[in-house]
C-alpha cells in the first residue's frame, strides 16, 4: 500500500494526520447495538475500532497494535491555525 511504499506507519497518519474526515467518539459497550441500530436506521455506517478503560493502569492513551505489542500514544496531530512563520 501507499504507507509502506513511502516507507511510514499507517497507523501513525491515521492517529496524526491532520485530514480527519471521520470522527471518533467513546460509548459504554452496553449502549454500543444501540447506537449501531440508530446508525443503520439513517443509512450510516459506525465501526467499532478499539475500547477504553478506566485508566487505573497508567496514565496516557496507550494503542495495542494487531500483533498485541501496547505503545504510548503522543499528543500530537496536525494543527491548522498554527503560526508557521
């Protein structure tokens, strides 16, 4: 795919980015049908892509990769109104 061709993490320009066209929200995981039915019922698709916890574990936001490997994630993105003077 392009990432690998470029040599960079996809994961990394999904997270960092800065064209976010999706938008990522949290639900209980009880209320999660819930709201897939009330998607579906507007013709919209709703992916489930991850979960979060109540942070007893450590501070930060922390990404479990496919292979099961858990990093940090850094604050960081792309920020339109920065000065870049």
């Amino acid at each position: 795919d392009f990432a690998d061709y470029c040599r960079k993490d996809p994961i990394h320009w999904a997270l960092n980015g800065g064209e976010d066209f999706q938008l990522v929200g949290t639900i209980p995981a009880n209320q999660w049908a819930g709201l897939v039915e009330a998607f579906r019922r507007q013709g919209l698709a709703v992916y489930r892509c991850g979960q979060v916890d109540d942070g007893t574990n450590g501070i930060g936001v922390f990404l479990r990769r496919p292979d099961g490997r858990v990093e940090p994630v850094a604050k960081s993105g792309y920020n339109h109104f920065a000065n870049t003077d």
